[in-house]
C-alpha cells in the first residue's frame, strides 16, 4: 500500500474541512445521519425543526433547530455534550438501516471523541466533501491507482475485479478490504454494491483489540 504514494498530495489524520467554516452532523428523524459543511447547509437541508433529531458539532456539543421570531429555522442554543452511548447505538443501527449511504464501515469506536472522529471523517468521505488534495488509493495485486472519492473507488472496482485481492486507503490513512452487499439473495452479485470493511494496518495494531470493524 505503501507504494508509489508520493506521486499524489496526502493528508493523513488531518480533518478535511480545515479552515473552512464549522461543519455538523445531524440526525433526522428517520435516524438516518447526514453531513453538513456550513451552518447554512444545515439549515437549508431541513423543512421542519423536529426533522432532525439532534445536531452535533465537532466537539459533540448537542444542538436542536429552532424557530426564530419571523419562523426562519436556526440553530438552537448549545445544550450541552451528546450522550456518548447513545450516539454509537444510533450510528450503529443507522448503519444497518441505511446500508448503502453508509458504506465505509470502521471499528466500534470505544471513546467519545474516537466516535465523533471516526463519524465527521467517515461522513465527510462517504459525501465526497474533502478537500481537492485528499486523495484514496485502490491497490489490486500490489498496483496502487489514486482517486479524488469514494464514486471513483467504486467505479474502479466495478470492473473484472477479484474483491479478495483489493485493499483500499482512505486519505485519512485507515484500510480496508472491499467486499460486494447484495440486496437480495437471488440476485447475482454484480446488481449490488461495495461496502468498504476496515482491517488492521501492517503493523498489526488496531484501535480496539479483539473489536470487529461494524458490519
């Protein structure tokens, strides 16, 4: 994996939105969590202020929607740190709800701040909303290929290739092994679509020893 990655910019473990304006995730009523990279995008992406259940920042402060005096939904007052065991729970079944919008499936995370880490970043690529120097690399049979998003990963997979063989890396420096969801038994394998299972890294380290990657 290590191959060949100077020929493209990386940015490891750097969050994709630095310097720009404060981003939020929301969850919706449907339970279902969406990604929003301003408090305008926010704002603009709901009709009613019970649709999203909860808003959280990158610092996993709690928020609601709100009306203001001319009914103009706005952001709420802070009402303090989310629960933490509550937002894996929903992330989790959120996951097995919403299969294909949430495709990158990493290790359960163990602390709150792993969690809200590994949930804006796995967001943030599974919208396509880094930056133009993040980059993934698809490595088949140990040749590397660099691509902008999680679309072009899916289309050079597509092809006539042997899942079992890849390993993709995500511009935040995370692995996995690409493996085919089919929505229905009956179906042949191709009609369905990719989700993209954590592994360990080289070294054999892992975050939570003994933890499988959410599936």
């Amino acid at each position: 994996m290590n191959a060949m990655r100077g020929l493209r910019p990386r940015s490891h473990n750097v969050p994709a939105l630095a310097g720009r304006s404060r981003d939020f995730i929301a969850v919706d009523d449907s339970g279902d969590f969406t990604y929003h990279r301003s408090e305008q995008d926010l704002l603009t992406a709901f009709e009613y202020v019970e649709e999203a259940r909860t808003v959280l920042d990158r610092d996993g402060t709690d928020y609601r929607l709100a009306l203001d005096p001319n009914r103009h939904i706005v952001l709420g007052p802070a009402l303090g740190p989310v629960e933490f065991h509550w937002l894996r729970q929903a992330w989790q079944v959120a996951q097995k709800m919403h299969i294909e919008e949430h495709r990158i499936r990493r290790f359960f995370a163990d602390t709150g701040d792993q969690l809200l880490r590994d949930l804006f970043e796995t967001l943030v690529l599974e919208h396509g909303a880094g930056s133009a120097t993040d980059s993934w690399t698809v490595d088949i049979e140990s040749t590397p290929t660099h691509l902008d998003n999680l679309e072009e990963v899916d289309r050079r997979l597509s092809g006539p290739v042997r899942l079992e063989q890849a390993r993709v890396e995500d511009p935040f420096g995370r692995t996995y092994r690409p493996v085919r969801h089919r929505n229905h038994w009956y179906l042949p394998a191709a009609a369905g679509f990719i989700v993209y299972i954590e592994i360990p890294p080289h070294n054999g380290a892992r975050r939570a020893p003994g933890r499988r990657a959410a599936a």
